[in-house]
C-alpha cells in the first residue's frame, strides 16, 4: 500500500499521515513515512520527542551528500548534473524508526519551486522514485498542496492519492487544482477524505461540492487532537474515536485496492 496524502495547508494532512502509518504498524507491517513538505511536523505526530525530530535532516538540506551524489552544488543552474544520482542507500542512512515507523525527511526545494531543474530536485526525485519502486509493505508520503518530487512513469505505484479538505470552497478549490495537476503525471486515483467535520451540513456540504472525487471517509473535530498538537505527541496516543474513523478510512483503502486488483 503505498499512499500519497496532500491537500490545501492546514488541513491536516499530516494528522492523516501519522494516523495511518501508526495504525499500519500495530498490524505488524513494515511502514515508511515520507515527510515531503516545508512544514515538517509528521515527526511529532508520529510520536518522535523534539529531540528526535531534529536529529533527522531533511535531505534536501544536506548540501554535501547532494553535491556528491549529482557532482553540483545545490542552489545552482548548473549545465551538468547526474539526473539519476545514487539513493538506495539514503532510506537506512538517514531515517529513524519509532513505533513501528521508519521516517525519512525530504524536505522541498526551496530554490525555483515545483519543476526546478536542479541537483537537489534530480536527487529528490529520484529518491522518490526509489521508495515508490521498491518493495516496502506500506509507503506514507505527507506532501504539499501539489505533486512535488512524483515523476511520470513511477505514478501507477502510487495506490491512492488522497487529497485532505474541511468544510469550504477554498479547500474544494484546491483539491480540484491537485487532481488537475496529479492527472498530467497520469495519476487517476485521487479521493477525498474530509477532515475538521463538526455536523451532517459539513459532511454534505463537502460531498455536494466534491463531486469529482470519492469520499473515503471524514474526521470529527476533537479536541484531543488538539491536546496532542499542544502536548507534541501523537494524536495515536491521545484520541481513540478518532482512531475509529481512520480505521474506516483505511478499510475503504483496502477494498478500493482490492477492486482494482
């Protein structure tokens, strides 16, 4: 099962992210999470201390592991540069394993954006790539509000790509403008999960709206939840209805996996 989450910032992809990964791992099954994103918080989410977290580097920060895998410096046009650098190392190297997860940081490029042609986008990328060909039992990867870092031709690996909204057009919007931008890398499996639902009107409201889209599932506000986020654990630890409704959302995974087979 290899899953691809992202939605408009805020979301709470990372929550989804974590949540999913965590719940993997207590069925004994061998779980990779990507933070692919600026923000990097799915270390906490997934349970790591603050000490943990920030002993695990993005690689898209480490200038000297990038300049000698592609012979560039980061943060350079330059005219020559490996396109398919050597990673199959980097996964054990640089990761971290804590219930159950094994955790690995891109980070983002935070030269050019999404598409740069640059040392750190080719390593990254083919990073990626890596991971989404090899033989993981379950690949998370918590990404930003687009399809940084996937390629064409390593898309059909992806299993799911799910986008995250709440309750509002400019999460809809949002939504819409990914799936645009995952169909041009030929990814068709995009679905909805809707998150920060307080009412059946919100739960309506983002089906009415969404209508491009399955709805795997939706999440109830819940302030342990927010207990969590403030405490700086997992949201695993500290909100079991929470943990029902991802279990949900996972079953309808499975089933759409099954369908497809």
């Amino acid at each position: 099962m290899k899953l691809a989450i992202t939605g408009k910032g805020g979301v709470g992809k990372t929550t989804l992210s974590s949540l999913l990964a965590r719940l993997y791992a207590t069925e004994g099954r061998n779980v990779t999470a990507i933070e692919a994103n600026l923000d990097q918080n799915l270390a906490m989410a997934l349970g790591f201390s603050p000490e943990e977290a920030q002993s695990i580097k993005p690689i898209a920060e480490l200038t000297d592991l990038i300049e000698e895998r592609t012979g560039a410096k980061p943060g350079t046009q330059a005219p020559f540069y490996k396109l398919n650098p050597k990673v199959d190392d980097l996964p054990e190297r640089f990761s971290l394993t804590k219930n159950g997860v094994r955790l690995l940081l891109l980070g983002a490029v935070k030269s050019g954006g999404s598409g740069c042609f640059c040392p750190e986008s080719a390593l990254l990328r083919t990073l990626m790539t890596h991971l989404l060909l090899s033989k993981t039992d379950v690949l998370i990867m918590d990404m930003d509000a687009g399809v940084e870092h996937l390629s064409r031709g390593t898309t059909e690996s992806v299993d799911a790509f799910i986008i995250v909204v709440e309750p509002g057009k400019r999460s809809i919007q949002t939504a819409e403008t990914i799936r645009k931008l995952a169909q041009d890398l030929g990814i068709n499996k995009a679905y909805i999960v809707g998150n920060k639902i307080t009412s059946e009107q919100d739960r309506q409201f983002i089906i009415k709206n969404a209508t491009n889209f399955e709805v795997l599932g939706f999440i109830n506000i819940d302030p342990n939840v927010r207990e969590a986020d403030l405490k700086g654990i997992s949201a695993f630890d500290n909100a079991p209805q929470v943990i029902d409704e991802i279990k949900s959302i996972k079953t309808r995974l499975e089933e759409i996996s099954q369908e497809k087979s």
